[in-house]
C-alpha cells in the first residue's frame, strides 16, 4: 500500500469585499445624494480612522459618533427635500451646514483628548482613597492584635517563638 499523498489545503474565498462593493453600488444607484452628503460629512472620521494606529480605534470611535450626530441634521435636511446630487450639493455648499457637520467631529476630538486625563485622575484619587481605607485597617489590626503582627510577616514564627 502506498502512503496517501497529502492534499493541499484550499483557501477559503471571502465574498466579503465584493458583498460590500455591491451593496455600495446598490446605495449609490438608489441613493446618490445621500452617498455624497455623508462622504462629504464624514470626511473627518475618515481621516480619524486612517490616523488612529491603536488596534481598537478609539480614536475613530469618538471622532465618528460625534460626526454622525453632526451629519444627521443636514441627513434629514436632505430626506425632507428632493433628495437628489443637486440637494445634496446644495447642502454641501452651505458653510453652516459644514461648520455643524466639522465642528461635531472637532468636538469628537476634543472629547478623545480631554477624557482619558480626567478618568486617570479620577482612578488616581480612587486608588489613593483604598490606600488611605487599608491603612486605617491595618492600624486597626496592629492595635487588636500587637505590633508584632505588622514585623512578623506571614506569621511565621522561629523554633524559639520569636
């Protein structure tokens, strides 16, 4: 008997990409001033994601949730009208339509700077309060049980008791 030849292992193809690109194409056929209004829009979470190396992206996280919450404004602007490339456009040239849209981002960024000091400094303080709490136990116990507690430690005693 011959020995079986090992086969070769397939590569499993993912329709992902091309899933995606249709659905897309799909948007953008049915929709192609609203594909225009949140590219536009969304131009800073999109350069948020590309600058953020951090594996989880929060950086694109923050940027992106305040730019939507600026972008929907203009979204439902949009709907409400004639919801075509030449509303879209109008839209896009109105600076304070772009000013809510950047500053929402902007304000995303702020955020993403200004937490992270605020929520250490917090976790500074909380840490400091659990010192100070374990301390006053440890006063506590050394007074209940002698100070030799707090020299002896792990409470292993010597053949002499000492």
């Amino acid at each position: 008997m011959m020995a079986e030849e090992p086969q070769p292992v397939k590569k499993k193809v993912s329709l992902k990409p091309i899933l995606w690109g249709f659905m897309f194409t799909v948007v953008l056929v049915i929709f192609p001033g609203l594909v225009i209004l949140v590219i536009v829009g969304m131009l800073p979470t999109i350069v948020a994601f590309m600058v953020d190396r951090a594996p989880k992206k929060y950086t694109a996280y923050c940027v992106g949730g305040m730019n939507i919450a600026g972008v929907f404004p203009a979204i439902m602007k949009l709907w409400q009208g004639a919801n075509d490339i030449g509303a879209a456009m109008g839209i896009i040239t109105d600076v304070f339509e772009l000013i809510v849209m950047y500053a929402a981002a902007a304000f995303g960024w702020l955020i993403f700077m200004a937490i992270p000091p605020v929520v250490a400094a917090l976790m500074s303080v909380a840490a400091q309060q659990r010192i100070m709490q374990l301390r006053s136990q440890q006063r506590e116990m050394i007074n209940e049980w002698g100070q030799d507690i707090a020299q002896n430690h792990g409470g292993v005693t010597d053949e002499n008791g000492g």
